[in-house]
C-alpha cells in the first residue's frame, strides 16, 4: 500500500494533468514551480507512448 503524502498527491495531480493534455506552462502555473525544469521533471513519470501522443498533438497546429 502507498502512503499518501504530500508529494504522492502533488506528483499524481501533475501527471494526471500532464496525461489530460495540460501544457508545462499551464501546470507550471498551477504548480507554482519557479522553473519549468522542476515541471519537467514529472514528464518522466509517463509512459512513452503518452509522450508521443502527447507530442503529436503538439505539432498538429
């Protein structure tokens, strides 16, 4: 069982924002991180095929 703290909350809130199609900007934002970088490095967390997926929508404008 995992224990929930606060980091296992912020860490799952961002990855599920991540994986709804939330930008590193908006999420950075509503994270408060002072680095996109910090941001960044919760991109990690997902699977690489959301990646994809995820980058390809960014490069269908």
């Amino acid at each position: 069982m995992i224990e929930i703290t606060t980091y296992v909350a912020r860490h799952s809130f961002v990855t599920k924002l991540i994986s709804e199609g939330g930008t590193l900007m908006e999420i950075k934002s509503m994270t408060d991180h002072k680095s996109i970088t910090t941001t960044e490095g919760y991109v990690g967390s997902i699977e690489d095929d959301r990646l994809k997926e995820i980058t390809s929508r960014l490069l269908n404008f």
